[in-house]
C-alpha cells in the first residue's frame, strides 16, 4: 500500500467511545494507534466534530439489539486531508493539507439506489458513528469521494454543524416537499438543530415560517433565524393559534418529533398539504384518523438524510453566508460525555460541538485557530 502523508504525525489518536449502551457513564476516552488509509481512502485530522440525536439512540441502544458498540460517535466532522491512500490523487479535497468538510452517509455504493446518489435507500445505508465508528477522534479514514473542501470564511466548527442537520433539512423541504415561493412552513422543534435549519432553509426558498417551540422562553432563537411566528407546544390549543394567522392551515409541516405532535399537525395542515418527517425524538408510536389524511388530500411524506451534491450545494450556501450553522455549546473531546448531556438535556439551542485541539502543527493551523465561540475548559 502507498500512502503519502504531511510530516510530523503523531504516534497515537484520541477517540471518544461508546462503550456499550446505557448512560453518559459508558463513554470513555481512549487512545488508538492511527489508522492507516486504504486504496482510494483518506485520513482526515478531525479538528471539530458535531452530535446529533443519533448519537443517543446508539448509546441508549434504542431500538434494542440495533447498534453496534462499541462506537464512536458523531457523524459530522471537519478537519485536514493528512494522508492518503493508493489510487487517490493528491489534488482539490483529497489533497494532503486541505481543510474539508465530511458527507456522513454509507452506502454500498453499487446498487442502483447508490449509482444516482441515494444512499439513504440502499439496503446497507449507514452512518458515520451509526454503522462504523464516527468523527469523535483526532483521526478518521474515509472515502475520498465523500471530502468537500471547506468554504471560504466557514470555521471548522460551524463546518461540523452543517451536514447532519442542514442536510436532512434540506432534503426534506427542498426535495421531498418542494417548498414553493409563497408557501406557508410550519417548523416543530425551531429552538433545535434540524429545526434552526429547517426555518432557514424554508425562508430561502421564498415561504412564510411558522415554528413552534416548547415555551416561550425559546421563541427569540426561532423569530432571529428569520420565523414569521411562533406557537408554543406545551400549549395543547397550539393548532388553532397557526389558524388563527393562515385560516387555511400551512402548506407544509416539516416534522421531526414524532408521537403527539405530529398528531395535532394534521390540524394544522391545509387541505392538499404535505406533512415531512425525519424522526421521532418524543415518540414513535402515533395514533392519526385517517378521515383527515384522505379526506384532505394530505400526503405524509418519510425522508431521512440527503445526497452528497445537496450538501455540496449547502456548504456554497453557507460560505456565502446563506445559511448558518446555529452552535449552542463546544466542548473539548475530554469532555465529551458533558457534551452528551447537553444535548439529552436540550439545555442549548443548536448543535453541541467537539473541539479537537491539533496534536501537531499543520497547513491549515491558522484556520483551525479561528474556531468558532470559545472552548469551555
């Protein structure tokens, strides 16, 4: 095996582990030899990485028997090119030395499904830390079709913040819904990260938005991401307050909690609507009357994740400044389980994010240091 690598690589690399399943106390922190990248692979220097509810179904082991362990977390990550593999050239993102953004989605990338880009329908669609481990180690091999070089003016923090959540949201709303000019988009969970980026992405493509929230102490978060209005969910009367403004209901609910609220949803949505989802974080048992979905003409739409060329166009977006990466809260990997408990106690509006301190310098040492809001000790 040939690989070519930037000088002055550390003998050993960090990786925070899921252990086995249970709670924050079966995370560890753990030192491994560096891997080695294969034919028409890289190793990336992770210089941040990003959680995401995922995250907590693998440590939870929920669904049971589903999840391997042990793992590492985290599916999204950014960092530097520092080796690569036979048959890859050194040029553009697979170049040793590039700052690059990672595509976290698995396939077996030979079906049909995976030849036009859908890996989410392959019958091996996986995840970074889902189906092998993640981002949350100083260094990770990937395939060298999956780096996206970083944009201009994007730390590596906001970088990590992006895929996972901006991805699904973008799939959801300007894919599966195809949101039009002059829509009306009700957001669930605006305070969250998919939901920070799905209020986003639903005002660029030309909507009106409507998030909800758990309480009112949570609305400023959605209305400075650009929402029209805000209804509060602990407040079972909720439905009515969107018809209160759009009599008609909304075009489109983008729904990613599942259980009771998508429920109420079909309250809220117009006849001729579509309701999206991506998950179930408060349940996935749900209880609907059909009379509303046929007698409306409302199309329940299932969607999960997005392809490597829609997160090719979020990152242009995002170095534009378009679209951002909403971070509530970084953390160093020594602190990951706390990072953990952030997010599983939704203290934080946004993403939790790992900050990777570089083991050795290297040619984008100046970017990594305009990381982002500072590192909590």
């Amino acid at each position: 095996m040939s690989v070519t690598s930037t000088p002055g690589t550390a003998a050993a690399s960090r990786a925070l582990v899921t252990t086995t399943h249970g709670g924050p106390e079966v995370m560890a922190l753990q030192t491994r030899p560096i891997p080695q990248p294969g034919p028409q692979q890289v190793r990336v220097r992770v210089h941040a990485a990003a959680f995401n509810h995922l995250d907590l179904w693998v440590r939870r082991g929920v669904p049971a028997g589903h999840w391997p362990v042990p793992i590492v977390p985290c599916a999204d990550g950014a960092g530097v090119v520092d080796a690569i593999g036979e048959g890859v050239a050194p040029v553009g993102p697979c170049a040793p030395g590039a700052a690059v953004v990672l595509y976290p989605v698995r396939g077996c990338m030979a079906c049909s499904a995976c030849r036009r880009g859908a890996l989410a329908l392959c019958r091996h669609f996986g995840m970074l830390g889902e189906s092998e481990d993640g981002c949350a180690r100083d260094h990770v091999i990937v395939p060298a079709w999956s780096v996206l070089p970083l944009p201009t003016g994007l730390t590596f923090i906001e970088a990590a913040a992006l895929p996972t959540t901006m991805l699904t949201a973008w799939h959801m709303l300007a894919t599966v819904a195809a949101v039009q000019p002059g829509e009306v988009v009700l957001v669930h969970g605006g305070r969250s990260g998919v939901g920070s980026a799905g209020i986003q992405i639903a005002k660029l493509l030309g909507a009106s938005v409507v998030a909800s929230v758990r309480s009112a102490d949570d609305a400023p978060a959605a209305l400075s991401l650009g929402a029209d209005d805000v209804v509060h969910t602990d407040e079972p009367s909720w439905p009515k307050a969107v018809r209160a403004r759009w009599p008609d209901g909304v075009h489109v609910v983008f729904e990613h909690l599942g259980g009771a609220i998508l429920e109420a949803s079909l309250r809220a949505v117009r006849k001729g609507g579509r309701i999206v989802t991506c998950g179930a974080t408060t349940g996935h048992t749900v209880s609907i009357d059909l009379r509303k979905v046929f007698f409306h003409s409302v199309q329940i739409l299932g969607s999960t994740m997005g392809t490597l060329a829609e997160l090719e166009t979020i990152l242009t977006l995002a170095g534009r400044g378009q679209l951002r990466a909403v971070v509530g809260a970084v953390r160093p990997l020594a602190a990951g389980a706390e990072a953990m408990a952030l997010l599983e106690g939704r203290s934080v509006a946004g993403k939790v994010v790992l900050s990777l301190t570089p083991m050795d310098p290297g040619p984008a040492e100046g970017a990594a240091a305009a990381v982002g809001p500072p590192v909590d000790s």
